[in-house]
C-alpha cells in the first residue's frame, strides 16, 4: 500500500457521483427515532470503542463502551450564530435540533437543524476485508455537510476537538501534546507522560497515542490547549490561532482539548464534506507467547510498510473519499442481502450495530523475525472479550462472533483461529480437549493451559469453526497443519458428547445430558469427518462419520419430549424446553445430522413460546432450567437463523432490537441480560457479530485447497497425509488394533449373551426384566440419510460400534424390529437411582425458581411432579404428530433398553476397545 499521494480532484468527484447511492442506501435502512439508547460511534479497535446517546448526541458527552467519558465537541457558526451539534460543553444559547438518526454496517449518520441550515455529522468506521493494511490502521473519520434550508446564502464556520480524556480513564494522569503538518495534512499527537505499556484502567488502554488529523486547506485553522481557550476562540471568533506548539497537562484540570476549524465561507450548502480523521494507536499492541517459549511484542499490520506517522496520516486523511466507496459497497453487500433474508426493518438495525462491534473488538497483528525483518506470513488476529472480560480470543465469544467474519471475509477468521491452534498444538498444553482462551488480560496473550470443565463446549467450537473457516475460504493451511491436534479434540468428543456428564457449556449450565451441548460435540465430531475427507484421510473420515452419525441418530430421540412436541434442556426432563441454538453449526456445515422434521418441529414450538407466558418484550430466557432468566442475544440469533418460518424466526428476532433500542437501556448493545430485572453483561461484546448468522447460512462451501503433505506423516494407514505437529509411531495403532479387536469380540458375544436372555423370557418381573417391542419408524423418509437409523435395508439388530458403544439399527421396510431384553445388575439398578435422585432434585430446585410456566392450556400434568409441565398437544403438523406419536415412542422406549445396557457395562467397569488410530 502506498502511503503517498494527495486527494485529487478525480476522486472527489467520484465521491460525489457516489453521493446519491449512499443516500437511497441510507433511505432503504431502518432509520433510528432518537431514543434514550447508545449509538455507536467509532469502534475501530479494542480500545478506540466509542457510544453516544442517541436522543441527545449534540448535549451529552460521547462515552467509551464502560462509560468513561471520551469527549468530541462540534461546534458550528451560522451568521455569527453559535450552535453544538456534538458534546456537552456550556450549552449555547442556540440548540441544534436532532431531527434523524440512521445506521449502517460502517456508520453513523445524525441529521440536525441549526437554524437556516441542515446539518449532517456522520462519523465513518471503516472495515477493510480486502486489504490488512487499512483493516490494521485505528483511524475513524468525522464528516460535516451542511445546506440551507431557505435556499440563501448563509456565512458558516464549523469547529470539532477532542479532549485528553482520551488518554486515560485517570483523569490525574499528565499528557504530552506537539502539533505537525505535513504536505496533505495537519495533526495533533497527544501521549501519556508517562504511559504504561499494555496496561488498562476502568477498561481504557494506558499506553495509546491519540492523533486528530484535518486535510491542509487555507481555509483550515488549529490550535491547542485548555478547553475555554480553544472552544471560546472559535465562539467568539469564527477561527483558530493557528499556534503550532508542544505542551503538557492534567487531563482532568484543567482540560486540555486539541481543535481544528474550518470557514467555509458564505454557502447554501458544503460543496464537500468536511472531515477529520481521528486514531487512538498502540504499537506494539499485543505480547503473545509462542509455544516454545518466545515473547512476541506484536505490532499492528500496518507498521511493516515501514512509513513514518505523517505519511500514514497523509494516506488516511487523504483516503477518505476512497473509504467511502468502499464502506458503501459493503453496507450494500450487507444490507442488500439482510433485506433478502427478511424485509424486518429490526434486522437491518441488528446487522448495522453489530459489524463494527464484531470487527472493531480485533487487533491485527504481525512479528518481527529475529533477522530484524517484519514476518508478513505470520498474521495473527486477537480479539477482546469486550464487556464481559479481559480475556484474549475467548472461544465461545468467538464461536458466537464467527459469522460475522465469515460473511465479511473468512480470510480473517484463519487469523482469528491461528494463535488458538499454535498455542494448544504443543506438549506443554497436554490437554485432551480445547482450551478456553490465549489469556485473561489483554493484551497479554500468554495461552492458557489450565485444565477447565468445558471440555466438550470448547471442543466442539473449535472444530465446527476450524472447518468453517476451511470450507467458506477455501484455505487448507490450518486443519492440515494442526491435524492430529483436531483429531484429538475429536476423540475427546467421542468419548463425551453423547451423554455429556461433569460438563460445563458456555452459559455456566452444568447439569448432565444436556441437549445443546451433546449436539455441539456430535457435529463437531462430523467436522472432523469432513476434515479428514478433505485431506484424503479416508479411514478417518469414515470412522468419525459413523460415529456422528450414529449419536445423532441417538441424540434425535433422547432430545425429544416423551409428547415429541420440542426438545428437551437435557435428557428425559420432559418439562423443560431449550432454545437449540447448536443446530446452528449442523446448518452452517450443512452436515444434515438432524433431520429437518426436528427443525420444523422446533419451530412450531417457538410459535407457540411467542405467546406463552416465558414470553417478554425483550425475548426468551436461553432455557427454561435457567431461574435467573437470562437471555442472550447471540443464541437467540443463531436460534431464529434455524428456524423454518418467516413469522417464528421475526418474533425471535424483533425482542433483540426492542431490548438493544429500548429507552430503558443505558448501556451500549449488550449480549446478555436478565428478562426480569435489565442486568446487562457483554456491553459492546463482539459475540454480537451473531447477527449475521442468517447470512452466514447463504455462503457456498469453497474447494479447499491444502498445501502438499509432508512426507514425515506419509504412510499412516490412510491414502492421504496431514502434516502436523504430533507423530505417531506405527506401533500404538498396531497394539491398540489387536486389544480393540479383541474387545469387539468380547462385546459382540455379550450383545449374543442379552439377546439369548431376552429371548427365554415372555412376560415382565418388575424389577428385573424389561420387554419392549418397537416398529420400525416412518416419521423420517428411509431414502435419507437423515433417518434415525441411517438407511432403510440395515437389518434390526444390537451392535457394538467403534467406539464401544451399543447401537440399534433398523428393520427392513416391512419387518419388525425385535424385542429387546436387558437384565440389570444391582450396581447398574443402583446407577440409575442415583441418576434418577439427581433428576429429582434438579426438578425439585426448578419448581423453588420463579420462573413461569408455558400457558396452562397448553400443558398437562407430569408424572415426575415438576413444575415445567408439556403440552398435551404438539405443536406440529397432523402428519408429523401421527408419525412421530405412533413410531418413536417405542424408539424411544428401546433407546432407554440400550442406554441401560450401556449403563450396565460403564458400572461393571469393562473395558471398552481403545480409540481409533488412522
């Protein structure tokens, strides 16, 4: 990128041309009535992250996301008339009127009234996909239009500052300022005396240098200095003094603010716009560690061009009109394609608040090698869990963030994923499972190798996002290089997704068999299947797809309510209901491990939770076991993005808009927050980058292209390679072959064993025997591969997987599914007392909360005497009821057999054959 150059007169006449499309964009958007809610600003990067409220941006003080006040003053003269269009300061006797609001993906647009003119400030937060230069640059623009309104000509001066607030959330703290122009521009620098190098205080960065930039021009004055000097020069007489000088001060007292001015003469309206360019810069912005050890204080992307500050700021001021093409074509892209997914004005709202903050919670980042020479093959990308905590790259935030950089440009979501991958992909990890983040403090990047309870959620968020990334950008280099790392994740996820226990998912639910976490394990392991099929890893990709496969099966009938109305928030709870927000990554991998009559069943719940007394304004709690009624605005997204229905999926979405825009709401754009009482966490949090999951849907999978395998991993019993950081020897797959075979035999005659025993009984002795005898559904087609039991021409029978588990498969079309008897041990029967004392209390602490039952007509008593009663009808299609009320119920009712059996086995502590090895 060339940091040369001046705007020239072609480009703003392109601007212009550009002009009327920007408008009938803006015109086709949800325009904001300016309530009592934060509007963003400026959110370009973690610490340049910048609110306003939205009913009176021209009388109150812009707001960093933790309210800290970050001042920006406008100031404009109208016939020697003083209005304030931006800020807080000694209000003047003449008050601008805030006649429109409009957002979009990149920016923010505020109409006022001044008199005889109409004003415009529109401040501009740009997101580079296509070029990492300018993504990495923390600059944001400010422009000024004005015309008047009786068609005369009218004199006009227009003013902005910004204040050493800043610099610091301690007001106490001294800065140090200099004034520099340039060929194309003229800037203030303003820095902490004395800065702490990564430090933070109340969330504000304490070692940034801020620079406010205005285009060279005769008609441009500046100045700096104490906030009644400057702001009362410009009042009192239309200009600046233009004093280029250094100085130092107090933040708080006596306000040192840095201004510039622009007289635009007698005008009926601005022949351009006037703009200044703002940028709050951290160089080095991140300290991440490598897994060998080395410390890396890495510097944003754009320092490896080598250009001095005055060239870097030239090229922003100077690009502005450039920018804005470029931010037009992507609130284009955007919003042309949200208005495709539904004509809800809410959801354009939703998709133009939550870019910037996705986007601008990032640094991207590059290392200097130890030649001394910037590695621009190594970029990284590191994210702030902004609102929430310090945390560096946290993963459920990022899995919640993802589609908003896949939709955008996947090629960022590799740089996302990478420090993630290469900090666990080492021996000093040692974890059998993902981990959680890089850190607990930005922008302190040290990994994390503590051993944690979210095995499973984590797991399963790396894989689906890893595969991801691979399918929509069609760039290999990560799942071969990290291969037998994700293989890892994978088999973790085998041995622990189906009937999750001691497990932790992201919302701090611990109760075991959870149906949103199993389901997030099992596309995970699908994922992997697909990771190996693309990387020729044919024996892999098989074994981990018949695994998927079969737990999914399992999964779609331990889910359900025994009514099979919805699904359940964990097994057999039949009360309880979930938003299944986990389907979302069986959509976006389009793996179609759940067949779409759950999707459509679902569905009909929803619909009738939209008039059910779990219903609020503000939307849904995550799920009905959560007493505290928390709702989270990204799970309710990726929920209303699976939905089958227009109507179901705008009545999830329109509470998102009505909490993130409600008069009530003090806080900038929050991912969670309590139905009952408006607590809010995740203030400005990137996981809202989640509104954009409907568009993520619509992406087409890419080729993916892997670089040539490495011959060390040649030969592994696949006809493929992956390269990888772990090697395996041939002779753990040999010996753990032989010990796996001859533990699937053992477990094929015990399969011999229970069939035999079921066969010699014909009647029930309670207690001791069960008899069950299930046909053969018909709710799912049998030409599928959806169907529950993966195909219509497998014989009935109990079989013993790879994994060791035991799993049914169907009749042939027409035939019977045979009885199934199992004979429990005490220490099985004591087992399932304990499971089912748990289930009890867990019921018994639900009907203690205060959360409100579903509408009494529509349910009916449960024999488990909880609280959380199920409908007496589903909620779905007769031909769906019918077939699911007359098939499925005696599936399930073998499913308990098995699980039984399963249960039996775990309790006697047999052994089960080892894992896979390709």
């Amino acid at each position: 990128m060339s940091f040369g150059g001046r705007l020239s007169v072609l480009s703003w006449i392109s601007f212009f041309l550009l002009q009327f499309t920007f408008t009938s964009l803006v015109a086709s958007q949800v325009q904001l009535n300016p309530n009592n809610f934060f509007i963003p600003i400026t959110i370009r990067s973690p610490y340049f992250n910048t609110w306003t409220g939205g009913n009176a941006p021209m009388n109150s003080w812009e707001m960093f996301w933790s309210k800290q006040t970050t001042a920006w003053l406008g100031h404009v003269r109208v016939d020697g008339q003083i209005f304030q269009f931006l800020g807080s300061w000694r209000l003047p006797t003449n008050i601008t009127n805030l006649t429109n609001v409009a957002i979009t993906p990149t920016r923010t647009i505020f109409s006022f009234q001044a008199g005889p003119m109409n004003l415009t400030a529109t401040f501009l937060t740009p997101i580079e996909p296509e070029d990492p230069v300018k993504q990495s640059l923390p600059f944001s623009y400010l422009s000024f239009e004005a015309v008047s309104t009786d068609g005369a000509g009218h004199s006009v001066q227009v003013y902005t500052d910004i204040s050493a607030e800043w610099m610091s959330a301690n007001g106490s703290n001294i800065v140090n300022w200099n004034t520099t122009q340039t060929a194309g521009s003229k800037f203030h620098t303003v820095v902490q005396q004395t800065p702490h190098q990564y430090g933070e205080t109340n969330n504000q960065a304490d070692d940034v240098v801020a620079y406010y930039a205005a285009p060279v021009s005769p008609s441009l004055t500046s100045q700096t200095g104490f906030d009644t000097d400057c702001r009362g020069q410009f009042d009192s007489k239309g200009f600046l003094t233009n004093s280029v000088n250094q100085g130092s001060g107090v933040i708080a007292n006596p306000w040192p603010v840095f201004a510039h001015s622009v007289d635009l003469g007698t005008i009926t309206q601005t022949s351009s716009p006037v703009v200044w360019a703002m940028g709050i810069v951290r160089n080095p912005s991140i300290q991440y560690t490598t897994p060998d050890g080395q410390v890396q204080n890495r510097s944003p992307y754009f320092a490896s061009q080598g250009n001095s500050i005055g060239e870097i700021i030239d090229s922003v001021v100077n690009d502005f009109s450039s920018a804005s093409q470029r931010a037009d074509a992507l609130d284009k892209k955007i919003l042309d394609a949200a208005s495709s997914i539904t004509s809800n004005p809410a959801y354009a709202g939703l998709v133009s608040l939550a870019t910037r903050q996705a986007w601008g919670a990032t640094d991207l980042t590059v290392s200097l090698g130890t030649d001394g020479k910037w590695n621009t093959s190594d970029v990284k990308m590191f994210m702030k869990d902004i609102g929430t905590s310090r945390r560096v790259n946290a993963v459920e935030i990022l899995y919640a963030s993802f589609p908003a950089f896949l939709y955008v440009n996947a090629t960022y979501a590799g740089y996302l994923l990478a420090p993630l991958l290469e900090s666990q992909d080492a021996p000093s990890y040692g974890k059998p499972y993902a981990g959680r983040d890089l850190g607990e403090s930005y922008p302190l990047a040290p990994g994390n190798n503590e051993a944690h309870q979210q095995g499973v959620e984590q797991s399963g968020n790396m894989l689906i996002m890893t595969l991801a990334h691979a399918r929509i950008s069609g760039d290999g280099t990560l799942i071969n290089r990290h291969y037998n790392m994700l293989k890892g994740w994978a088999d973790y996820l085998v041995d622990n997704s189906l009937t999750p226990t001691n497990q932790l998912n992201a919302d701090s639910e611990r109760q075991a068999n959870l149906t949103n976490l199993a389901i997030k394990g099992i596309v995970g392991i699908k994922a992997m299947s697909e990771i190996s099929q693309a990387l020729n890893m044919v024996n892999d990709s098989a074994h981990y797809d018949s695994i998927a496969t079969s737990y999914a099966n399992q999964w779609q009938i331990l889910a359900l309510s025994s009514d099979l109305s919805h699904i359940v928030a964990d097994y057999g709870d039949d009360g309880s209901w979930t938003l299944a927000y986990n389907l979302f990554a069986d959509r976006l991998l389009q793996t179609k491990l759940v067949s779409d009559n759950i999707y459509q069943l679902v569905t009909q719940y929803y619909k009738s939770l939209a008039t059910s007394s779990f219903a609020t304004p503000f939307g849904l709690p995550i799920d009905s076991t959560i007493t505290t009624n928390l709702a989270n605005s990204a799970w309710t997204m990726f929920t209303a993005a699976v939905t089958t229905d227009t109507v179901v999926r705008d009545s999830l979405i329109n509470p998102i808009w009505a909490h993130a825009s409600t008069n009530n709401n003090s806080t900038p754009f929050p991912l969670q927050y309590r139905l009952d009482n408006g607590v809010v966490t995740g203030q400005s949090s990137p996981a809202q980058g989640s509104m954009l999951a409907p568009l993520a849907l619509t992406l087409p999978n890419t080729t993916i292209t892997v670089p040539p395998p490495s011959s060390a991993n040649a030969g592994n019993g696949n006809s493929g390679a992956a390269s990888g950081s772990h090697h395996t020897s041939i002779v753990g797959p040999v010996v753990g072959g032989v010990v796996g075979g001859l533990a699937l035999i053992f477990l094929i005659i015990l399969g011999i064993f229970f069939w035999r025993r079921r066969s010699r009984y014909r009647f029930h002795t309670p207690g001791t025997y069960v008899n069950y005898d299930a046909p053969k559904p018909t709710a799912f087609p049998p030409d599928s591969q959806n169907d529950i039991y993966g195909g219509a021409e497998r014989g009935s029978s109990t079989q013993v997987n790879e994994a060791g588990q035991l799993v049914m498969t169907a009749s042939p079309t027409g035939q019977t599914a045979q009885p199934v008897t199992v004979v429990l041990s005490s220490k099985a029967r004591e087992a399932m007392m304990r499971n089912s004392q748990a289930a009890a209390l867990n019921r018994a602490q639900y009907s203690n909360s205060n959360v409100t039952s579903a509408p009494s007509s529509s349910y009916s008593g449960n024999s488990n005497g909880s609280s959380r009663d199920p409908p007496t009808e589903a909620p779905v299609s007769p031909e769906t009821q019918g077939s699911f009320q007359t098939d499925v119920r005696g599936l399930r009712a073998e499913m308990e057999s098995l699980r039984r059996a399963m249960l039996e086995i775990q309790v006697e502590r047999m052994e089960a054959p080892p894992t896979y090895e390709g």
